[in-house]
C-alpha cells in the first residue's frame, strides 16, 4: 500500500529554518540496516530498516528491524549490517545486537506483532566518529511538532526520507502522530521534536491514521536486563560526544548551538547543559531510580518550599535524566516567581557532586563538575550561594542534615482476598514520606496464589528500584489476608532466573530487605487501647515468650496433643488477653489455616502486635526445641527493636546446610507499626497486626513506623495538630518544653526560674562557657566602678544571658528585669502607686462604716506602693542587686536622658510618702521580688550600686550623656566553644555530637557576614528537629529553613 504522508505548512519561514537545521543534524547519524554487505540490494530483500548513532559506536533501532538476521541476532552474533554516509562517503561495518526489548520466545520464528518497547541497541565497531543524535532527557508535551526520519525504499530506490507533522499525545505506551505516518522501510528511525531540538523516540510502524513512535524513556528498561549497563554507558558515551562537539572549534553545526537557536526557550541554556551533561557522564552511574530520584525530591523541596510531591512517579536511569526532570519547575503556590529551573539544576548539580563525593570519596574526582557549579552559580541569589557552598565545600556538612541517610521511599504491596475464580487483586505503589502513595503497578481481576510471586515479580523490583537509594534499600509493606500470612514473600527472588548455577546463590527478598506483613482486614482501622498499651510495653521491653496455643508444645511424645485438650477461641483470647505486657505469642506451626488461624484472630483480638511463628511443612519434631528458642531469643532482646538484628542474621544463614542448629532452627519475628503513622489522603492508618512468619530457617519482621531505612528504626510521628478538622486527644503527647521555654517552676517562690530558663537547666553554660576577655574586663570594670554596663550587639548574642551569668556565678539571687518598649517611663522602672485603688477601697470602707462587724483599720498607703526593678534594685543591701534593663533602643526619645539622675546619685524620692513623713516616717512598701520592706522618708537610696547591665540591639544612638555613665560592650556573635557549651546547658551535652546537629551548628557558624541569625533560634532547630528527626525528612527540612531564617532576611 502507499503511504499517506503529509508535510506541516506554516506560514512563517522561520519554522521551516527550524526544521531544515535539524533535518541537516539527522541526516548524517541515520544508518541503514541489513544482512552484512547487502544494504543495498534494490529488491529490499535484505534490507531490514533504518537506526541512527546515539554515541560513537551505539546504534539505537527497533527489535522487530534486527530480528530479520534470524536467531545468530539473539545469540549476539555479529550479523547486523551498519551502513552510514560520512561527507560523500559511505562506511559499512557490522554491529551486534547487544540489549533488545523484547526477544522472541522462538527466535527462528518472530511473532507477526511486537509488543512495546520494541526497542534494540547495536553496538558497532569502528564508527568511533559517527556523528550522533542528541536525545531528549524529558518527554514531549503534546501536541508538538516532530520530524519523522529514516531510510526508504518507497519509491523503488532506497534514500533518505523524512515527513514533517504534529505529535498529539500517547495511546499506552506509545506516541501517537496525527496523520504522519513514517514511510515503508523508516522503522527505527529517529523522531526530532522541533520544540525541543532533540529525538524524543523513534518509528515503530504506522496505523489507520497516524504513526506509533516509542518514546526514548523506554530506554529505561533496557537498563533493568541482564547486561543493562550496556546502555548507560552508552548514554554517558552520548553525553561526552555533545560535550566534545560543543567544545570543538569546528564550524559545522551541532546539536548544543541549534537548539540555543529556538525561539522562547528557558530554562537552564543548551550550552551549560550540555557542559553539566558531559560532567555528569564522568560519575559513577546512579544504583537505581530512587538514589536520582531522592535528589530530585530534595531539591525540588528546597527549591519550592514545601514538601508536596508529584502527583506522576518518574524513574530516571542516569544523572542527566535526574536533571531533566527539572525542566520548567514552577512553584504553584508562588505566583510571579521567575522561572525556577535554573537555581534547581544548580542545586541538583551539587547535591549529585557531593552525594557521589560521599560515596566513593578520593576515587571520584568531581573537581570539574564542581568548577561548572561554581562558575554558574555566581549570578545566583545569595540563599541559594550558600546552599551549593555548603554542599561542594570539602570536608562541610550538609546543611540540613537533620536525619539518618534512609531509602527514599517503601514500597507497599496490597493483596485483597479473592473475588473471582480464587484470584487474588493485587496493587503495587510507594510510601514517599510514610503516608504519600504513589501508585505503580495494579491488577483488579488478580492472579491465582501459585502465580503472585510471577505475577509480582517485575513490579515490585520496578518500585524497589524507585525506593532504594544508594546502600540504603526500601523494605516491603505487604497488606494481606491472613489465609496469606503463611505464603513466603520472603523467599522471593525478584531477579528472573538465568537458568545457571548462579540462580542458586541469588538472595532472596527477605534476605535484602525488611518484609512487612500486616492485615488486611484491619488495615484502615483504629488501634485499640490494649494494642497501644501492649506496643508501648514491648518497644521498651522485657520480652518473654507465651504459647499461642495453650496446648503446644505438649509435654509428651506428642507435641500437639489430641483435639479434646485444645483450646476454644474463647480460651485462647481469655488467656491472651490477661498475659502481662511484653508477652509475644509463639506458635511452631502455620496461622493461614487451622487451629493456628483461630489463635491468630483471638491473639489479634487481644491486642497482641508482636508474634513469633513458622510457615511451611515440618514434622513438628522440633516443636518444643523451636518454643524453647524463641523464648531465649525473646528474654536476650531488651526490646522489640533488638530481635531484629539476631532475626536477620538467621534469615541470610538459613538456606547455608552447613549452618548451626541454632540458625536453622526457625523462629520467626515480626514487628508492629508505630501507632502514630498516618497519611494525608485518607484516615489514619493503624495496622496492628502481626506479620506472617517463614518456614523454618526464614524470617521476616515488621517494623514501627511507615518509612524508614534498613538501619534506622523510627519513632512516633512527631505532629500533635494534623489539620484534619476532627477533635483528638494528641495534645497528651506533647513533650515537655524546651528549658528555655519552661515556666512550670515559675512561681512567686522560685525566685531562679528565669535564670534557669537563661543558664540551661543543667547549668553548664556557666560551668563551661569562657567568655572573651574583652567581656570579662568589662563586667568587672563596670563591677569595680559601680557604673551600669551598655552592651550592644545583634540578638540572641548572649546580651541578656550575661546579667543572667553575673548574677549565677557571684550569687547575687534573682536578677531584676525591667523589659522596655516604646511606652515605657522613668515611672515604671521606679515606684507605681495605685490611687485610684485606695481611692475605691476608702469609699468602699465610708459606706460600711455603719454596718455591724466593720471594725477593721484601713489599708495604709504602702499598700498601695509598689517599687518597680530599677527602684528595688536601689533599696539599701550588703551586696549588689543585678538589675537588666532589656532593650533601652526600644525606649521613647525622653527615657535615656530621664534615668541619668537615678544612675548617677543611687537615689530617687516617692512624694506620696515624703508628704506623710511627719507622721509616717516607715513605710512598707512591696518590692518587685513581692517582698515588704520600709521606706524611710519617702525616699530610697543604695547602699550598695547595683550591677546594671543594659542591653541594646543598636537600632538607635544613645546621648552622650547616658553614654559617658556606662561601661560599654560590644557582643560579638558566640564561636564553636560558646555554642557548645550553650547547646549543652539547655539540651545536654549529646544534643550536639549528632550529624544533623552538627550540620545546623556549622550552619550557624557559616552564615554570610552582616547576616543576623540568633543563638535561640539555633536552639529552637536543635530541639525541635530532635523530636521530629525520624518524620518525614522534607518536613524536617522544613522547620530548620524556618527557624533559622535570616532575622534581616525583608518580608
């Protein structure tokens, strides 16, 4: 038939320039593929189709294009014929086949239709410079225009064809063109989409009325076949070629300068990308999706300022890929805001650098890369700046290292009982943060029991590799019925065999990863009070083993004794339900069926979340040896969180026949989830069941909270207020306060509350803080002169905590706080008198002078009189008061000048008792302490000056007046000693020692110059990322971003 085909008509000759340029950079990568020298037979007998060089030496084209070379093609024979044009000469060579996707069951017969991906990659000798496409790292957005390209023989002669049209969307796993379809012999030919500049698939074959085109992301899959590494080094094999090509001085045309060409493009440009790309390309390749895609979501955190993920899950195979999925970033929530790809790839650029720097350490030398960051980062904001200098920096931590390394997310695998014909439903998605799924992989109308782990196989290694990042791998959360709980997912094996010997000695599921098994009836629903209670006894421990059945083991011959002494439900749920806490049911045999499902349900019933059983045939010989076991294990475990290190170990020895009786003899162990956890999109999730126990020799556990890592088990979820609109009672959950924030001493009578809010609880701010020289003349040269001390600096300096550590070291009681704002007077630090109060209380004593019973005397005036900080701080003492005046550049104008007189004479006079001293010549008067104590004259007068520290944040000059009567003191921002010893005041002295808290102490310390950052704020970060260092780890990230935000940062 011939093929219709359609040229796209503009009106503007600028597209057709567009296209013509890119037309002229496919021609030359374009191949012919035949049998070995017979490309060019003009029947087409042995002409196969069209591929195209993606890197010296790679040929990429369809599978169903090389499956014409019959089965030596499969047994990667060197059979594929590679012809290709350079300038007016034509080279010839033969290629082998090296990953293909699919392979024909029967490679003697290919099927008639192939299935996608459909894609094959050739490698070829001898074309080390061929020139090459360049591929796009993101997918097209529909509808686009393309070019369609390849080698014909639609006329009778073979030649280069090629057809414009419009992309206009995808059906399954296919591209779709809207009426362009490619020509007869054009399969495998590369598609350019114009707006990108770049080969975003290539031609699978045609329809009624478009073309099929596979996207360049099913090169994905190649990556997960046997011998997939091929196909990252021939992608970094890409990358360097541009990179050359870009920097050659050659004038002919190349793919980075075109696309720099394109109107309306944004973004990070084509030239530094091409130069980060070729970079990139010199790094160890990425473990799997999920070490990118943890990157990815850090940055795009960072970047956008929350935390939401993406509503599409993406699986990028190379560091490059991981760049591309930055590509016109927006922050929805953040109208007006430039583009923001650019500062996102930068930081991506940097977060790869010292990810791979940490992982192989000198090995790799990132020293280029590292050059491109900084030389691009120089026009970046100054937030952003020291963010990529933070983590390129040699030997300094991340920022915001408030979290263990953890895989970047679990997968969970839901089975639901059987509806149809005994199939069980599947579904495979992601746990992101603990409670964001992501769906993956499903299948409603389900799979027979034999055939879930076949059926499952691929999917869950898909998600795995989306999970894991770097050494740290994702577990399995696995929701099953318990009819389920005896099938072995931990015996799993995810690779397809090979058919060698080697298959034998692959791990298992169980034996990578930590399996979760939970139930599925009781999945969605509240926990209940006992399952609380017991959990929380077990998770701090002891541990001790009790029968799940009654009867078994029994203590004769026969483990399992007849019928008549078993127990009922009933029995069994009465006597699971008294068992003390810390008590884990143990059961030598299977509890999908039988008597064990029954001691299952009543030990469920009764709140049980930990249980230890096997799964799979056995005589039950061993039955009383496995109990007596599992009790040892249980009692040698302080917790429920230190089975799991003996469990795993006996897990991996299991299947070794020349292991000890001890590793072969099969407990099982399971863990429960932490009660807390919860997700967004739907009720709080509140698993409580036990997970399903091995066969002998295998072992699985479960764990306590919804995402962690292999090496970290997690604590509650750290939020009291969720959101959610319903009343609950979290708010008992609530820790106590930081000591800096504790007012529950603060009684009339604990007159060092407020130092030890200052000081640190545990004093050691004192005991181990050396202050600056400069800072201890000056206390005592303002001690010695008897003259008040001005110290200025920028908060949270320590201004306020010096009056506090005068007063702590010399023992001089409570320090006397006079806080300023802009109303305070002279007045109020001095005296207040309430007449207007004894005005009421004489009235009120005139009108019950004539009632019976009204014999009491009158209220004096001192009654009425109450000394302010300033004024008690003058009261006559043997030793001086510490009086701080806080914040005196608060003040009115008037204030600095009006206390001159009372700092200079020590002395100041209340007329309302200097007109009563003829007749009252002692007064008592309360004291700012809430103490009584006479004034003599009405006046008070010092005895001893006070030592007066007053603080100011310099937001105003003061007289020179007020400043020739001051010691004066400059607070510089406290150093690593200080912050120290600061840090273990308040929070002991293991706050500090942590990575993540490391991480935000040289934060601290690191700040840009003229960047005002307060020790408190510090503090607040410290304990707060503390008691939310095991939640999700943007939400970590988060709150350090926001307690330590720059108090100069405009608003």
């Amino acid at each position: 038939p011939v093929a219709r085909t359609r040229s796209l008509r503009t009106g503007t000759g600028g597209r057709r320039t567009r296209m013509s340029a890119f037309d002229a950079l496919v021609r030359p990568a374009l191949v012919r593929i035949a049998a070995p020298d017979r490309g060019y037979d003009p029947h087409g007998d042995r002409y196969w189709g069209t591929g195209f060089f993606i890197a010296p030496g790679w040929v990429l084209t369809c599978a169903h294009v090389v499956a014409e070379g019959g089965s030596a093609v499969w047994r990667s024979e060197p059979v594929v014929g590679i012809t290709w044009e350079d300038g007016d000469t034509s080279r010839e060579t033969t290629g082998t086949v090296v990953l293909a996707l699919p392979r024909p069951d029967r490679p003697d017969d290919p099927p008639d239709r192939w299935a996608f991906p459909d894609i094959a990659l050739v490698r070829v000798p001898g074309a080390a410079k061929a020139p090459c496409v360049r591929l796009a790292e993101r997918p097209p957005v529909p509808p686009t225009s393309v070019g369609l390209h390849g080698w014909s023989r639609e006329t009778g002669e073979l030649g280069i064809r090629h057809v414009h049209g419009t992309l206009i969307g995808t059906d399954g796993q296919a591209l779709i063109t809207d009426w362009v379809m490619p020509v007869e012999g054009c399969s495998g030919g590369p598609v350019v989409d114009h707006q990108q500049g770049a080969v975003v698939g290539l031609n699978k074959g045609r329809g009624r009325d478009g073309g099929a085109v596979v996207p360049v992301t099913a090169l994905r899959r190649l990556h997960d076949l046997p011998g997939g590494e091929a196909m990252g080094e021939a992608l970094r094999a890409h990358d360097r070629h541009h990179l050359a090509r870009y920097r050659s001085l050659d004038d002919r045309p190349d793919w980075t300068r075109t696309q720099g060409r394109l109107a309306g493009s944004a973004g990070l440009g084509p030239g530094p990308r091409t130069l980060l790309y070729g970079h990139l390309a010199e790094l160890p390749a990425p473990t799997a999706p999920g070490e990118i895609m943890d990157l990815v979501d850090q940055v795009k955190a960072w970047i956008r300022d929350d935390e939401l993920p993406d509503v599409l899950e993406d699986d990028p195979r190379t560091w490059s890929e991981g760049a591309g999925l930055l590509r016109g970033l927006r922050a929805p929530h953040r109208d007006g805001v430039r583009d923001l790809e650019p500062d996102a790839v930068l930081l991506y650029a940097a977060h790869v650098a010292r990810h791979v720097r940490g992982r192989y350490g000198e090995r790799v030398d990132t020293a280029d890369l590292t050059r491109w960051i900084i030389d691009e980062s120089g026009d970046a904001d100054r937030h952003l700046r020291r963010e990529i200098d933070r983590l390129v920096s040699p030997g300094r931590p991340a920022p915001l290292s408030v979290r263990e390394p953890r895989a970047r997310a679990d997968v969970l695998l839901e089975i639901d009982a059987p509806v149809y014909d005994r199939r069980y439903p599947w579904r495979v998605k992601l746990l992101l943060d603990g409670h964001t799924v992501s769906p993956l992989h499903f299948d409603e109308r389900g799979v027979e029991r034999a055939r879930l782990g076949e059926a499952l196989r691929e999917p869950l290694a898909d998600a795995l590799r989306r999970g894991d990042s770097g050494r740290h791998l994702a577990a399995v959360e696995a929701v099953l019925p318990l009819e389920l709980f005896d099938e072995p997912l931990d015996t799993w094996r995810l690779e397809p065999p090979q058919g060698g010997p080697e298959d034998a000695w692959a791990p298992t599921l169980g034996q990578r990863r930590f399996v979760v098994v939970r139930d599925r009836r009781r999945y969605d629903r509240e926990p209940t009070p006992e399952w609380r209670e017991r959990w929380e006894t077990a998770e701090n421990g002891p541990l001790r083993a009790a029968p799940l059945r009654a009867e078994v083991p029994g203590t004769g011959p026969d483990p399992h004794p007849a019928r008549g002494g078993r127990e009922t439900w009933a029995e069994t749920y009465d006597r699971l339900r008294e068992a003390g806490g810390g008590t884990v049911p143990v059961y030598c045999g299977r509890v999908g069926t039988g008597d064990g499902l029954m001691a299952m349900h009543a030990a469920l019933a009764a709140g049980h979340p930990l249980a230890l059983w096997r799964t799979g045939p056995h005589d039950h010989t061993d039955c009383a040896e496995f109990h007596e076991r599992a009790d040892r294990l249980l009692s040698a475990a302080p917790t429920a969180w230190d089975v799991r290190g003996p469990v795993r170990s006996l897990r991996t020895r299991a299947t070794d026949r020349a292991a000890d009786p001890e590793a072969l003899a099969g407990y099982a162990w399971a863990g429960s989830s932490d009660p807390c956890a919860h997700r967004d999109d739907g009720p709080p999730i509140r698993p409580i069941t036990p997970s399903a126990g091995p066969a002998p020799g295998r072992y699985r556990r479960r764990t306590r909270h919804r995402h962690h890592s292999q090496e970290e088990p997690l604590v509650n979820d750290w939020r009291i207020y969720r959101g959610a609109g319903l009343p609950h009672d979290e708010i008992q959950r609530l820790p106590a306060p930081p000591p800096w924030r504790d007012f529950s001493t603060g009684g009339a009578d604990d007159t060092l509350a407020g130092s030890d809010r200052r000081l640190g609880v545990k004093r050691r701010l004192v005991q181990n803080h050396h202050p600056r020289p400069a800072e201890t003349d000056a206390v005592n040269a303002a001690l010695y002169l008897r003259r008040p001390l001005l110290v200025t600096g920028n908060p949270g300096t320590g201004k306020s905590t010096l009056a506090h550590a005068v007063a702590h070291e010399l023992r001089l009681g409570r320090v006397l706080r006079w806080p300023i704002v802009s109303r305070t007077t002279l007045q109020d630090g001095l005296y207040r008198y309430d007449a207007i109060g004894r005005l009421q209380d004489v009235q009120l004593e005139r009108a019950q002078a004539g009632s019976p019973g009204s014999a009491a005397a009158p209220a004096g005036i001192g009654s009425y009189i109450r000394l302010g900080p300033l004024g008690t701080a003058l009261l006559p003492s043997d030793q001086p008061r510490v009086l701080l005046i806080d914040e005196l550049d608060k003040s009115d104008l008037d204030l600095p000048n009006d206390l001159l007189n009372a700092l200079e004479e020590g002395e100041f006079a209340i007329p309302e008792l200097e007109r009563l001293a003829d007749r009252e010549p002692a007064v008592e008067v309360l004291t700012d302490d809430g103490h009584k104590v006479a004034v003599l004259g009405g006046r008070v007068r010092c005895t001893t000056f006070p030592f007066i520290v007053l603080t100011s944040n310099g937001e105003r000059d003061f007289p020179a007046a007020l400043l020739r009567r001051c010691i004066r003191l400059e607070l510089e921002a406290p150093g690593e000693e200080q912050l120290r010893a600061m840090i273990e005041a308040h929070l002991g002295g293991e706050a500090a020692d942590g990575d993540g808290e490391q991480g935000l102490v040289r934060r601290f310390l690191d700040r840009e110059p003229g960047e005002v950052i307060a020790t408190d704020q510090l503090l607040n970060a410290l304990y707060l990322t503390q008691h939310a260092s095991r939640a999700e780890r943007v939400t970590r990230e988060r709150i350090a971003d926001m307690l330590m935000q720059p108090l100069d940062q405009p608003r």
